[in-house]
C-alpha cells in the first residue's frame, strides 16, 4: 500500500484501512498479488472517479466466482449431523459439554453452511454487482489516503 507498508502502520486510520482492505478482499474473492499489484495503478493525480475505475477495470474481472467461493468453505461435518446435534443442544445443553462440542462451534458451523448455501445460489452478475459498491468504497478511502500521503510528501517542511 505504497509507503505506508514500507514506513509500518502507526495510524489508527491507516491500521482500520488496511483491516478493511483484507476484509473486502476476503468477502469479494480477491487474490492477495493480483489485489496489490493492481492498487499500484491507482494514480491520485488522475480524478477520484477515474482513478477508481481504472482499478476496478483491473481488479473486477479476477475476483472469485461466487460458486468458486461456496467451495472454499469448508464443514467439518455434514448438515444432517449438525441438525442434529443443534436440535440435541436446544433440548439439552449439557449433552453437548459431555461430547466435547461446544455451541459457538456449532453455530460457526451452522453459519458456514448458510454461507456456501447462498454463495451456491448467487447469480455471478449479482455477485459482481455486490463486489463493486463494496470495492468502490474501500477505494475511495484508499484515494483519499494516497492524495494525504502525496500531500505530506510534496509540503515543504
């Protein structure tokens, strides 16, 4: 992220920019070196809007498909038996405590299984259209920071 990786991360604005950058990545399907390589391009002498654009041009078309992304999610054991066992924990909790399963695993699993499910069932082009508004965001926040950072760099001091 230009000299902020070289310079290390003190701002707690930069520190949440960064925490959002790998969270919109991991939620639109990015790959971690086309995503930085692609930012490179990022030219804040350009207009906000063009200078985003120019990105997405670039980053959209690499994303993961939304039945590519479904698959990535893994259960570490098959609905019928988590069914199960979530039916077993409402009617007695303490079942779950005697076979080593604790209900925030359960749950986790559960919300695994709701994801891939709805990933299943996205269509691509909604998906894109998703991917878009939430990289959009994150850009213009990243060009605003960029635009500070040739700001401090080119000020007489």
């Amino acid at each position: 992220l230009g000299d902020l990786a070289a310079a290390g991360i003190t701002d707690a604005e930069d520190k949440l920019l960064v925490d959002d950058l790998l969270a919109t990545m991991h939620s639109t399907g990015a790959d971690f070196t086309i995503t930085f390589r692609t930012l490179m391009v990022l030219d804040v002498a350009e207009a906000e809007t063009e200078a985003c654009e120019r990105v997405l041009a670039r980053l959209l078309p690499t994303l993961a498909a939304p039945q590519d992304m479904a698959q990535a999610i893994k259960s570490n054991m098959p609905v019928e038996q988590l069914q199960m066992m979530l039916m077993l924990a409402h009617e007695n909790p303490a079942v779950l405590q005697q076979i080593g399963v604790s209900m925030e695993t359960l749950l986790s699993e559960m919300r695994a299984v709701k994801r891939r499910k709805a990933l299943m069932e996205q269509p691509a082009a909604e998906k894109s259209d998703k991917d878009r508004v939430i990289w959009i965001a994150w850009l213009k926040r990243y060009y605003l920071r960029r635009q500070k950072e040739a700001r401090e760099t080119t000020s007489p001091e």
